[in-house]
C-alpha cells in the first residue's frame, strides 16, 4: 500500500449561502487541511458527476441522473442532461442552473474541444455544437458509435481530450465482476483521433477506470481503476497509475502488481480456469502502479492541481475522489491528495477532504457522495456529490501557507528518545496585521498542548525538543497551529508531521521457557507442557513437548498473557511445529488463532504437514483490520493424538530499524535465473554482503542457520518483485547479539526453490 501522509484535518462546518438554505441540510460539516475553507457552490442538481469548463469560463457538469433515477440506474428513456452553472456575479455560487443539452440516456462525464462539446454517454460519444453562440448547444452528431454497453453494471464512460496530440480517450468499464471478454473494447480505454478516426484499444485489463486525466507535466494518461470485490474486504487494493500505450493492467487475472486473483472462489472465479500462456504473459508485463489505495473506496475522478493559490506542497500533486468505502478497511467517502513524480514514483497519500460519513458504520449518516473534481483560473477546487445531497462544492485557502525544513524519522521504535528540530517558514502573512503565533501540539507524545516557536523574523520560527516515547504505540502527531490576526478577520494555517512508534523487537512467548508474563492453560486430552532438551529442539536448549491421550478426542490449549498485548507494529505470530509421534486421524484438525483473529485451520492450508517428521516454521499474518484491538489470547484447538513439540513462538515485528543490521538494495533489471550468491567477504568479521536474483515475483525468506540446523537470524521474509538484490548482514542473531566464530549457512528459498551458501565468522 502506499505510504500515507497526515495532512492534520480539521473540522469546520460547511459554508451554506443563503440561496441554498432551503435545499442543503445546515448542520454539515467537513474535515480539512487548516486554513481551508468549503462551501455550497451549486444545489439542486440530480446525479451531478464530472466537469468541466467552457471556452467561456463557465462550468459544466454532467447531470446523469435526471429525471429521477435510481443511485447505479436509468430512468429509462433519455434523461440525462448537461448543464451551465455560471457565476456571473463572481459571488462564489452557481447564478442559476442552464440545461444546455439533453436527450441523453446515462451522460457521465464531458470535454470542450475546439468549440464543442463532447459527452460520454454510455453507448457512444456525443458531439454537440452551438450554431448561434448563446451557450445552448442545439445541433448534435455521434461522433462514435456502438460503445459496447450493457444493461449493468459500469454504465458510466469517461471522456479525455489530448489536445496537443490531437487525440481522444475514453474509458469502457468490464461488464462483470471477474470474467472472460466477448469484446475487447470492454475493460478497456480506448483510443480516437481528433477527427473520429484511428479507434483502437489503448490500453487493457482495466475493470473500471472510471477516472481519467493528464498529467500537466508530461501530458501523459493517467487512470484510477475500481477493483474486483473479492470476499476479503481489505483486498484487492485500487490502483492509481500511469496509462502506457498498450499497457495490460491485470483484470482479470491479477491485481496490484502482479498478485493473481483466488481462482479457487465459486461462480466466475473458477470458471477463468485455466489460464492460458498468454494469460500468464499478461501479467508478467504488468508494472508496479504509481498509487495503491484501500479496497473498495471507489475512486472516481483524478485531477491534478497546476494552479497556485494552494500551498505549494499540494502544487501538481493529484486529487482524487472516493465515493464509496462501506465494503472495506476504510470508511472512504473523501478526497484524497496523491504527493507523486510525474514519473510514478514515490507516491504518498493522504486525505485531504473527510466528512461525508460522520459516523460510520451508520450507513444513515452519509450524507455525500464525491465523484467530480476540477479547479478554475483562481485556484478553487470544486467537487461534485451525485446522492444522498446533490452538490457541487467549492474548496478554497485563504489561509497561511507554511513549509516544514528538518528532519522527522517516519518510524521510530518505541522507548527511543524523538529528537525534533524543525524550521517553519510562513507565506503569506498579511503586512500590517499582528505578529503570527506559532505553536506546536506535542501531546501525543506527552509533551505540551502548545509550545511556542522562537521567532527568527516574522515568517521564520524554530521549534527544537526532545521527547521520550516509552509506553508510546501507534501513530502519533505533531501538529503546528498558525494564526495571524488581520483587519478582515483571523487568517489561519497548519501543519502536520506523523511519527508511527513500533516496537523495537518481536516479543517472544516461548523459547527455552515461557514467557514470565504468559500462562498455559490446557484443556481436553492434552497434557502440561513440559520442556524437553532431549528431543528435537529448534531453537536454543529445550522445545515444548506436548502429549494428547485417547482416540479423536479433541483439545485446546490457550497461551493467555497477564495484560492483553497492544498488536499495533507486529505483522504476524511465528512459531516452529514439529509433528514428532503425532498423528491427524481421518478427519484431523489442527487450528491456532492469535484472538481475536479467526481461526486458521493449519492442515487445510498445508502450514504443518505430519509426513514431514522435522520442525517446520508456521506464520500466521495477523489480520491488519485487528491492528487497533489488542492480542487477548493465542488458542490452539485440535484433535490429533501422539506427542508434537512447538519453539521459538513470538509475535514479529514490522519495525526494522534505520540503523539495521540488514540493509535491502533492489538493483533494478530482471535477471534470467533465480540464485543465490556467495557472500563477500567471506571469512568477514563485522559485516558481509549477500546478493540474490530473483527472476519472477516471490514470496522469499532468507534466513542464516548454524551448524546444528539451527536458525539464528531471519534477515527477509516477504513478497518482492522480480530483480537483484543485496542486502548485508552484520553476524547478530535474531535478539541483537554477536554470534561466536564458526561456519554459518545462509538459505533463501523462493516458491519451490533453495540455495545454500557457506558463511564463515571470524570474531
């Protein structure tokens, strides 16, 4: 996913003029960047979608659900309409509403283009002229014909115009969730010359790109894709990127990059099987996206900002709205800001424009659905809502600018003494006004409500503290609050910088011992732990043994800790599992749960395997919707009979520190083979270089074990695209201390490959 930013939202109330006092509810609000301000521009509109404006600088917007349709259908018959929203008082709010085309049966989205109009409508292109020059445009052309359409779902067509190369594109959503084509203009985006001619397909494999814009930059295409709603609603991602001229882009075989959709579903899923050479060549030549955002937001519209009036970190960054969220991780519902190059890389995100869904997971208290954006000369954003309340709203900063110069860790482990010296710069600040006041809110970390920073001159101020973080979990802010008082009213602006506190290690609960802080409680036919050294052992001097009388008599065994443990900055519950005398039965069950995840049914997933007399290390991810609730209990429950053994069980960290002792290069082409290096130096004392290839994308793990078998250090275990890597490794074991001098053995195991190489330490 990509790496979010906290832009410090505030809530304000949204300004409603008094025009529309009648039409919009009074009591709404909304959450934004400080010194942002949002009001009503346009009321009574029905399904308002995307804009755009006029060679007259008047702004248009598609009004697809006329005539009283429903939320995703036609009315029937030819009832959408495009109309004028002029602000001819320069007041900031729409004089009237003109309806300047209509007969159309499900118009999305439009484009000026050398005088006239263009309208996606959801079985062709529109073309409509206005002979007279009085705004209404009465004759109208197809300018292309036979879009394939259906009666659901992804009706919506969205329309580009590339002016400088004299080229139209339009977006063509799939006609199921997960299927097969009949044509291949569905899923697609579609290419036309200026003139109508040329139509190809551009590019594939795209479900729903129902956003489509260029950049300001490089005038190249860019889309926000809608994904397939697989039944884990944290999955799959949607996607922001660059659209390449004969791109595929995943549907309907994969998503993200490169990650293939579970074909072992029911309905459709299953049946795409099996995929054919050419299907697998598809997804090899997808590319990783510029932008992943959470499953099922529903983006729509992406705009990017070429104007100046706001601060300039926002200044070609991109826009783009999300009009649902209800299936998924995220209440959605919101704008959200894409920080990225005009190449695709080094994407952030964070939200920018929150509040339509006030109180989830009340679904009554939506009250706003965002889809179209666009910016006019002077720099506002307008945003259009198309249910719940018929909008199109106005985004404005009139407040002050300001930039942050230092250095902030993004991660920090916790317990670590937060070094923070920052330089705020102001712009904007009004001549004549008082002096602003700066202050810093460090209370997350448990310092000052409000620090005043020490003014170098009128727009520069330096903030400078240290701040202990133990006991600190979680995503924590430090928010700078700026106000100047003018002769007009007081000007206001802000910032925001996070700092996400892990913990520093994995925790563990079973080694050579419990952990003191934890407790056993077995159930059923199992009988105490007991610890053994003279069995097999997988990591220091003794394992678990466990022991289960009877014939298919069930048990459980609950590893309770004194206090619930924070789960926020561990990714997962590791442990080794050797079978030993141990056996399934017929209809053997062997499940574990890290509460209050569900239960993983371990022999259903082929985690343990009883053939396999020899430890074997089990991962269980812990689920990332759970990261805010807290670990009450580990429970194993299971039917199996014989003794088994278990070690080395801990809850693992996603943290890995700036100054690690694995430092991960990925160098860039795709290799031919997939292998594995031998390290240099080597005899090596302090540190040596391990270098790898992978030729697909893998889930690797790359671990170091001593002569006995045993493992002393994971260095990687994770998912990565093809490519050359190295990485260095400084001779420390998993707990941070120097290993003694001897020989080592480094594995790396990709998918159904392993390679081993010879270390040797010399102290």
């Amino acid at each position: 996913m990509t790496p979010e930013l906290e832009l410090g939202l505030e809530s304000m109330p949204l300004i409603v003029p008094e025009r529309f006092v009648d039409v919009v509810p009074g009591d709404l609000s909304l959450n934004l960047p400080p010194g942002f301000t949002a009001q009503v521009f346009a009321a009574g509109l029905e399904g308002p979608r995307f804009m755009a404006w006029s060679p007259e600088g008047v702004l248009h917007v598609a009004n697809m659900k006329a005539g009283g349709a429903e939320e995703f259908t036609p009315a029937g018959g030819s009832r959408s309409q495009i109309v004028a929203l002029p602000d001819r008082n320069g007041d900031g709010v729409a004089d009237t509403l003109i309806v300047v085309s209509d007969d159309l049966r499900w118009a999305h989205s439009l484009a000026f283009y050398q005088g006239d109009l263009y309208v996606a409508d959801t079985h062709q292109l529109v073309r409509f002229t206005q002979p007279d020059g009085d705004g209404v445009y009465q004759q109208r052309s197809i300018f292309a014909d036979k879009i394939p359409t259906a009666s659901s779902p992804h009706l919506t067509r969205t329309i580009v115009v590339d002016e400088t190369n004299d080229k139209i594109y339009l977006s063509v959503g799939s006609t199921c969730d997960v299927c097969r084509e009949r044509t291949e203009e569905r899923a697609a985006i579609l290419e036309f010359n200026g003139d109508g001619s040329g139509r190809r397909v551009f590019a594939r494999g795209l479900r729903n790109a129902i956003g489509l814009t260029l950049h300001p930059l490089t005038n190249e295409l860019w889309a926000t894709n809608n994904g397939h709603t697989e039944a884990v609603n944290s999955l799959p991602p949607e996607w922001i990127d660059i659209v390449r001229d004969g791109g595929f882009y995943g549907w309907p075989f994969a998503y993200a990059y490169q990650v293939y959709f579970d074909f072992q579903r029911t309905g459709t899923y299953r049946r795409m099987l099996p995929l054919t050479r050419a299907d697998s060549l598809d997804v090899q030549s997808m590319q990783p996206p510029a932008a992943l955002i959470a499953a099922h937001l529903a983006p729509m519209a992406i705009h990017f900002y070429d104007r100046q009036a706001f601060p300039r970190m926002y200044h070609n960054a991109a826009f783009v709205a999300c009009r649902a969220g209800f299936r998924g991780p995220d209440p959605g519902h919101k704008v959200v800001a894409l920080f990225v190059e005009p190449d695709g890389s080094g994407a952030r995100v964070g939200d920018f424009l929150t509040g339509f869904w006030p109180q989830p997971p009340r679904r009554s208290t939506i009250w706003g659905n965002p889809v179209g954006l666009e910016t006019d000369e002077q720099g506002a954003l307008y945003l259009t809502s198309d249910w719940n309340n018929h909008l199109v709203l106005k985004v404005e900063f009139p407040g002050i600018d300001a930039s942050w110069e230092g250095d902030l860790p993004d991660t920090l482990s916790t317990g670590l003494e937060l070094a923070v010296q920052a330089t705020i710069r102001l712009r904007g600040v009004i001549a004549g006004g008082q002096a602003p006041r700066v202050l810093a809110d460090l209370s997350s970390l448990g310092g000052p409500e409000a620090l005043a920073l020490i003014a170098r001159d009128e727009s520069t101020f330096h903030l400078e503290t240290s701040l202990p973080t133990e006991g600190i979990r979680g995503r924590q802010r430090i928010v700078v609050h700026i106000e100047q008082q003018t002769a007009t009213g007081v000007r206001r602006g802000g910032l925001v910088r996070t700092v996400v506190l892990m913990p520093g290690g994995d925790l563990p609960i079973l080694d050579d011992e419990l952990a003191a802080d934890w407790e056993a409680l077995p159930s059923g036919a199992l009988e105490p732990l007991y610890f053994a050294a003279d069995g097999p052992v997988y990591s220091g001097d003794t394992a678990v043994s466990m022991r289960v009388e009877g014939e298919g008599t069930g048990w459980t065994l609950r590893l309770n800790p004194a206090a619930a443990v924070e789960r926020f900055g561990y990714r997962a519950l590791v442990f080794a599992f050797h079978p030993g005398d141990a056996q399934p039965g017929a209809e053997g069950r062997f499940s574990v749960s890290p509460r209050p995840d569900a239960l993983v049914d371990l022999l259903g997933t082929g985690q343990v395997d009883f053939d396999q007399r020899q430890w074997q290390e089990v991962e269980i991810p812990l689920d990332p919707q759970n990261q805010d609730q807290k670990l009450n209990s580990i429970l194993f429950t299971s039917n199996i009979r014989g003794t088994f053994h278990l070690d080395h069980m801990r809850l693992v960290s996603a943290y890995v520190p700036r100054a690690t002792a694995v430092l991960e290069t990925y160098i860039g082409q795709r290799p031919r083979h997939l292998s594995l290096e031998q390290n240099y130096p080597n005899p090596f004392n302090h540190s040596t270089v391990i270098r790898y290839h992978l030729a697909a994308p893998s889930q690797l793990r790359l671990d170091v074990f001593d002569l006995a078998g045993q493992k002393v250090r994971s260095l990687l275990h994770t998912h990565q695209p093809a490519g050359s890597y190295q990485l260095s490794w400084d001779g420390r074991n998993d707990q941070g201390r120097e290993l003694a001098t001897g020989i080592y053995f480094v594995k790396v195991q990709a998918s159904a490959y392993t390679e081993v190489r010879k270390l040797l330490l010399l102290k």
